[in-house]
C-alpha cells in the first residue's frame, strides 16, 4: 500500500513501531490498511513491547474518523463498577457527534469474568444495532495473550471474543523481524538525540551486531531503552552490556578456557530460549503442532522451520513421533 510511507510519518509516535521492510511486516502493514477503512472491530495481539498501542493509533489515523476522538480505557486492574462508568462514559462522548469516534481497549485480556460481562452488556451490538449502527463507536482491543485459548479454558466469554474480534491483527515479536532493528535502532537514536538536544549518536558494526543477536524479551520497548541508555550517557559499551544472554550458565567455553565472542554467545543464547519456548508450548499443547504454532503467536509454518533449525534432541524427536502416531 502507497499510502502507508507517508502515514508512518506524518506521526513520530507510531513510525518507529510499525516501519518494516521484511515480509512479515510489509503484510501486517498491508492488512492494517484494509482493516482501517471498515468499521469492523479489530483484535490487536501481540507479546508486550511489540506496538500494540501504536496499531491502535495506526487504525484509527487509516480510518475514516481519523480526525475524532481516541478514547483509550486501561482494563488492568480495573473494577466492573470502575469499568462500567469508564464505559458508558467513552461510548456517550464518542457517539454524541455526527460520526463516531474510536474506543480503545488495552489489556483486554485482564478483565476478569466478572468485568466481561459488564463490559459484553455495554458495549454496542453491531449486529443489532439497525439505525445506531452509525452513532457506535469504532472498537480496537488489544491483548498479549491468545484469547481464542482463554475462551476455550473458560477464562474469557465466548461471546464478548466474537464481539470484539472481527479481524485479528497479530504482531510479531522482535525476534521474528530482527531485518528492522537496523532501522528501529537508527529511528531511537535520532528520536532520542534530538529530545535530549544531543548529537545523534552512532554505532559501529560490533555493536550492531550484538543487538541483532539478543533475544530480546521485551521487544521494541526494550531495544528503546537500551538506545536511550546510549544517548543518554554516551557509552554504547555498558548499555550493551545490560543486554545479557537468556541463559549464561549455558555459555560454552573454548578448548584454551576462553569465552566465545559476544556474537557467539548471545546468538547460542537466543537460540536456546527460542528453543525452550517452543518445546515448553509443545508440552503444553501435548505436541499439537498447530496450538503451539498459536500459543507462540507464529504461522504454523514458522514453527516447522524453527523446529528444523533449532533441532530437537533425539529423546525428543522420537516423542514428537511416538505422540503424533497416537
């Protein structure tokens, strides 16, 4: 999509989280652009730190209402009377014009069973709603965890997923598109250097490479910080070295009881915690292949690769076999 380029930035909030240029953000990018034109609900899903926020904004700048009210409502910790109110009171103003605005609802998956239920018989029902239909307000959600699990645990109902999930935007983690960090890096520090009124730093390759080989389980929001710490003291060096490995004690040493360089290291890391996360979704999953591919919130294929790449023990291969033949 053209337009795309030129909305990234007209907004500095938003380009640095959704600017990409590897396919899984080309096609997200793509999608968002289609989903914003309509009035359907959209599900926001990705691991914290990855851009939920900014999405939301995204959709509604794409949207036909770009130039009403966001009314964001926080559901974490939330109480159903609090949440009630809250409620009734964003759906009141954004309804009360001419076209309606857009009401975002972070963290949706915080609400306890209770709170659903106030905020399912408050919300507006789009299917019903006839004539209303235009004074409703645009509804985006957001969520770090795969709902479609909790409604199946009985954690979330059924009926409010369905109501607010009329499309599904899924966000990749860090780790799945580490063809952006170069630019989301360059994008922090200019971001950065020019809020502190300092000259914009650099980085040399070493350094480049060490946050491409970081897990990074906090995602952009993490790799922000640690480009802020950069411009902040000036010490590209202790910054980085903050960024330490996911297991430490699983350093290899070489032959001469050297440690191996930091690329090494942090790159043997990464792949074991990758690892770790999905043969942990797989036991969950009890080796379902296709829930694990959801529960880690990657394509059914992703998982496949990874499991050929990452290599599995042969304990564990012959598991993955005996359960599947079961």
């Amino acid at each position: 999509m053209e337009l795309l380029a030129s909305q990234y930035t007209a907004d500095p909030k938003i380009t640095g989280f959704v600017f990409g240029e590897g396919k899984i953000m080309l096609s997200l990018n793509a999608m968002t652009a289609e989903v914003a034109r309509t009035e359907i609900p959209v599900l926001v899903l990705g691991e914290s730190g990855t851009g939920k926020d900014a999405y939301a904004s995204l959709i509604h700048r794409l949207s036909t209402n770009c130039k009403l009210p966001l009314k964001k409502i926080n559901c974490s910790g939330v109480e159903p009377s609090e949440l009630l109110a809250q409620v009734n009171e964003s759906i009141h103003k954004l309804s009360n014009q001419d076209l309606p605005g857009t009401l975002y609802l972070d963290n949706i998956q915080e609400l306890d069973l209770g709170c659903q239920r106030v905020l399912l018989s408050h919300l507006p029902d789009v299917e019903g709603a006839g004539s209303k239909l235009e004074a409703c307000p645009r509804l985006i959600s957001s969520t770090s965890k795969n709902l479609e699990s909790e409604v199946e645990t009985g954690r979330f109902l059924r009926e409010l997923f369905f109501r607010l999930n009329g499309a599904c935007l899924r966000l990749p983690a860090l780790r799945d598109r580490r063809e952006d960090i170069p630019n989301l890096t360059y994008f922090f520090l200019k971001k950065h250097s020019s809020i502190l009124k300092k000259n914009p730093s650099t980085l040399n390759a070493k350094a480049m490479q060490t946050l491409d080989a970081y897990h990074w389980p906090g995602n952009i929001r993490e790799l922000e910080n640690a480009i802020r710490k950069i411009v902040v003291f000036g010490d590209t060096q202790s910054a980085l070295n903050d960024l330490r490995p996911a297991k430490a004690s699983n350093l290899k040493m070489s032959v001469n009881g050297k440690s191996e360089s930091l690329k090494v290291a942090s790159r043997a890391a990464s792949r074991q915690a990758e690892r770790e996360l999905i043969m942990q979704a797989l036991e969950r999953t009890r080796w379902n292949r296709k829930r694990a591919a959801q529960e880690l919130q990657i394509s059914y294929k992703s998982l496949l690769y990874k499991l050929k790449e990452i290599g599995p023990s042969n304990g564990e291969q012959k598991e993955v076999r005996e359960k599947n033949q079961r």
